[in-house]
C-alpha cells in the first residue's frame, strides 16, 4: 500500500496544473497617430536622417562630455531613490518566487512523542494505564492540486507585478541620467549668467566712475549720474542673485547624485561642455511602446489580466490532498522496526455554494483591468505628447538662436554707438541706459536659448527611451 501511495504522488506532481482562466490577452492599440506630427514646427534637420535611434545608445556614448559622464556615474551609484527602485525589484522578485513556490508540495518531516494516562473507565483493561507513543513521518500537508488555474493566474500575476517594477525601476534610471544632465547644463547656463552678470557690474561701474568726473567738472547732470549709478546697483543686484542661485544648483546637483563630487568635474559654462550625441526619433511612433514606463504600464495590465483567472477558479472546486507515510510504536526501540509502518491518505473538495464575495471580487478584477487599460492607453498619449513637444523644440529653437544672436548683434552696435553720440554730447545718457539694458536682456536671452536646445537633446533622448 506505501508503495502505491508514493506512485500516486509521484503521478500527481508530473501532472501539469492544469489550465488557466485567465481571458486571452490582447494588447490594446495604441490611441495615438502611426506618425509623428508634421509641420512648420517640426522640420527635421539634415543629420535627422542618418542619426541612430535613442533606445540603440547607451548614455555614455549620447553625453560625450567626460566630466559629465563621470558625474552621471557617481549618481547612478549613490543616489538613493534609485536604490530604493532596486530593492523594490528584489522584493517583487522575492514575491513572485513565493508565489511560484505554491504550485509544489511542501514536504515536512514531523516527529512526535505522545505520553498519556488513561484512566480506569476509559480503559479497554479496566484499570488505569499509561500509555507512550512514539512516531516518525514524512508527509505533505494541504497541497491544493491547481486543476482550475487559481495558483498559476496568480503566479502569473506576481510574474507581470516584478517585471512590471523592472521596468519602473528602468524607467527611474533613465529619469535620474536626464535629471543629472539637465541640473549639470543648468549650473553650467547660470555660471555663465553669473560671468555676465559680473562682466555688466565692471563695464557698468567704470561708466558710472567716467560720469561722475564729468559731473563733477559740469560736463554730466546729476540725473545721468543718477541713472549710470542705478545701472550699477542693478548689475550688483543680478550679481547676488546668480551666486545664490549657482550655489542652490550645486545643492540641487549633489542631492541627485547622492554625494559630493569634486569640484573640478563641475562646468564653467555651456561652451565648455561637449556637443551631445544626436539622434532621430523615426518615422513611426510605435518605437513608444518599449519605453520603460510604457513596459511597465503594459506589464500591470498583463498583470489584472492574470488576476481574473483567480477570480474566476474561485467559483470552481478546490481540491486539496495531504498525505503522510512513516513509522509509529509504543516502544522508542521499536520505531524503525519492520511492521511499525503507518500511513494516511487525505484528498478533500470545496465546494463554493454561496458566498457573495466571490461575485464581488470577480467584479473588482474586471474593473481593475478596465482602470489598467486606461492607464496604458494614457501612459502612450503621455509619451506621445513628450516626444511630439520636443521634437517641436527641435525644429524651431536653432532658428531662435540665429535670431536672437542676430538681436544681439544689432543691439551690441546700437550700445557702441548711443555711448559714442553721449561721449560727444549729441545725445544724453538716457539712450545708452536702454542700449544697455536691451544688450543685457538680449545677452542673457541668448544664454537660455542655448541651455534650451541642449536640454531638450537630453529631454528627447529621455523621452524616445534612451539612457538605460
């Protein structure tokens, strides 16, 4: 009979689990254009064409720079809430294993000793007696056999949930580069803010030092005097506040990268820094799909999918068997004698006959893949958005540029010649304050349209997936 019993055991562990009730899974399509939009706004440059893909380069080869990529290392390293990212990976992965660990029998060695008094009128003797029992065995205890799918959808379910937080935790890597990037090219705009700001206050004080000589032999007025000394002071003021907000961008960089860095590895301004890796986003933007976070938000969905399969076997039996083979006696030196052997067989069915909450949460299931649904449909509008906005910036801010450094150009003349016109007396101080200030403005516009075409560079490759 032992030996049967093992056989039967053996035999139900090779059968396979059986099938799942989860509904076929069909991704839904994606609610966005085949194409990316065209336009005015969105003219491709010429290297458009042959440039690669985001997702085909690593960020090491998109940033050049070697003292950018050395900071971007030290917060992939250090940085704390991607750590934590990755250790909620090892906890899914840890779930998904628990999970998984349902399909088998858990197998348990029990050994007991049993002392007992019995007394007289209970007694097949009848007199009172003392009774020892002593027994060993090895056994499986409640293994439900998944007939209907219920272990494996959930299984499956926790597969999709630790997949799906891979891929969030991709998503946040790419999301740091992209941050640590733009913060770098941002301390390095307002260092150069800073320089222009400091370069304006010297030009600004020697004029207000020439002015005052000339008021004070009675070739300026005290309202010229006045205005080149307001100049100053504004110029002062700009000084202070670009130091404070450099200083806060390095704050703001260190917390991102999780550690301080050396401060040699720090940009003085844009134009020191390399030229990025360009990249063409193609021509169809179904490429959206393998984003990190649009994975993720498929892999959720996958996820509820998997979970009406539970709540489905959930109207069906449950069988469960537990079994249990060894050796028993009266006697500790007679246990592993032959002829002490024992054994218990005990399969059982549940029947569910009533109970509401199964209904219940079969119903939630279905409405949890509907809200899934929608958040992946949501998830690739949002991303469509992203990469339809900067290839919008792309296509129009190096004409920006050409115009403003235009801009400049000409108010750069306008400065020169208003300061030559008051120098000789033909007009008064107030035409070279307005040159200076629009020369300022227009130095300082330049500036952010410059930080503006590199940080969308890095806002395109972020967007289109690269950075992994």
């Amino acid at each position: 009979m032992k030996t049967k019993l093992f056989l039967f055991l053996i035999l139900i562990t090779l059968i396979p689990a059986g099938c799942t009730m989860a509904p076929k899974y069909e991704r839904p399509a994606a609610p966005v254009p085949a194409e990316w939009p065209k336009g005015a706004a969105y003219q491709a440059p010429e290297y458009a064409a042959s440039a690669p893909a985001a997702a085909e380069l690593k960020w090491r080869e998109f940033f050049t720079d070697e003292k950018l990529q050395k900071v971007i290392e030290t917060a992939l390293n250090n940085n704390r809430d991607l750590r934590l990212a990755a250790l909620n990976v090892e906890r899914a992965r840890a779930v998904y294993g628990i999970q998984r660990a349902e399909l088998l029998p858990t197998v348990n060695a029990v050994g007991n000793w049993i002392r007992q008094r019995v007394p007289a009128d209970l007694s097949t003797t009848g007199t009172p007696m003392t009774i020892d029992q002593y027994d060993v065995s090895l056994g499986i205890s409640s293994w439900e056999l998944d007939f209907f799918g219920r272990i494996r959808s959930l299984k499956d379910q926790a597969l999709e949930e630790y997949i799906a937080t891979d891929q969030a935790r991709r998503s946040f890597q790419i999301l740091l580069v992209s941050s640590v990037a733009n913060a770098y090219l941002a301390f390095a705009a307002d260092r150069e803010n800073l320089k222009l700001a400091v370069s304006t206050l010297e030009a600004q004080e020697i004029t207000y030092k020439l002015i005052r000589k000339r008021s004070d032999v009675g070739l300026a007025s005290e309202l010229d005097l006045r205005r080149a000394q307001s100049q100053v002071e504004a110029a002062r003021g700009d000084v202070a506040r670009f130091t404070q907000v450099v200083a806060q961008d390095e704050n703001a960089l260190n917390l991102l990268v999780g550690s301080p860095f050396q401060q040699e590895l720090l940009p003085s301004d844009l134009g020191g820094i390399s030229p990025l890796k360009e990249i063409s986003p193609g021509l169809s933007s179904e490429l959206l799909l393998q984003r990190p976070d649009v994975l993720a938000a498929e892999h959720q969905l996958k996820a509820a999918n998997a979970n009406i399969g539970a709540a489905r076997a959930a109207f069906f039996p449950r069988i469960s068997l537990t079994a249990a083979v060894g050796t028993a006696s009266a006697e500790l030196s007679n246990l592993f004698r032959s002829g002490q052997e024992t054994w218990a067989f005990t399969p059982q069915i549940v029947m569910p006959i009533f109970d509401a909450r199964i209904w219940s949460a079969y119903d939630v299931t279905k409405v949890e893949k509907e809200i899934s649904i929608t958040e992946y449909e949501k998830a690739i509008q949002t991303a469509f958005r992203e990469v339809a906005d900067a290839l919008a910036v792309r296509g129009t801010v190096n004409q920006q540029i050409a115009a403003q450094q235009s801009l400049v150009d000409a108010v750069s003349e306008t400065y020169r010649l208003s300061n030559a016109r008051y120098t000789k007396g033909i007009d008064s101080y107030l035409g070279v304050l307005d040159a200076q200030r629009s020369l300022y403005a227009a130095q300082q516009a330049l500036i952010f349209l410059h930080l503006a075409r590199i940080t969308n560079q890095v806002t395109l490759y972020k967007v289109l997936g690269g950075g992994a």
